[in-house]
C-alpha cells in the first residue's frame, strides 16, 4: 500500500479497484479504510464470491466494469496490480 499513501501524499485522487481473489481483501482486513481511498470491488465476482455490499468494509462499494472503464478514460494514469 506504499504506492497509495505516496500517490495521495503527493496530491494524487487514488481509486483502488479490486476483483477476482482481490474482493475477499475488502472483507476480511478492515484496516484498509485507514488508506482513505475509494476502494471499488467488482460487482460480478463479489456475486459469485457470496459477497454483498454490507460485508465491505468502510469506504469501499461494488461497481461494474463499465463503471471502471468510464473511470480510467477520466483519468491520467492507470496502474494495474496482481
């Protein structure tokens, strides 16, 4: 998480998107809300994960892929991880 704290440090709006394996981190480490980022989970693996909105922890919500795509075309860099 050292590339969000210095992204935001030098002023940077920082958007986390998480899917596949990713979803279950927005479950099960609370302690991410502490980034203070829009944390997004993709909504179609969260489904087949067994995972609703209300299991996410603060600042974090489901989004589609088209959502994501409107997003990166808005912004100046994307930075994929994983």
């Amino acid at each position: 998480m050292g590339v969000v704290r210095a992204s935001t440090d030098k002023g940077h709006d920082v958007t986390l998107f998480f899917n596949e394996d990713a979803v279950k981190l927005l479950v099960q480490y609370p302690m991410l809300s502490e980034l203070e980022v829009e944390m997004l989970a993709c909504q179609t693996t969260c489904r087949m994960a067994n995972i609703e909105e209300k299991d996410l922890i603060r600042g974090a919500r489901m989004t589609s892929m088209a959502e994501i795509v409107m997003m990166m075309e808005s912004k100046d860099r994307t930075l994929f991880l994983g």
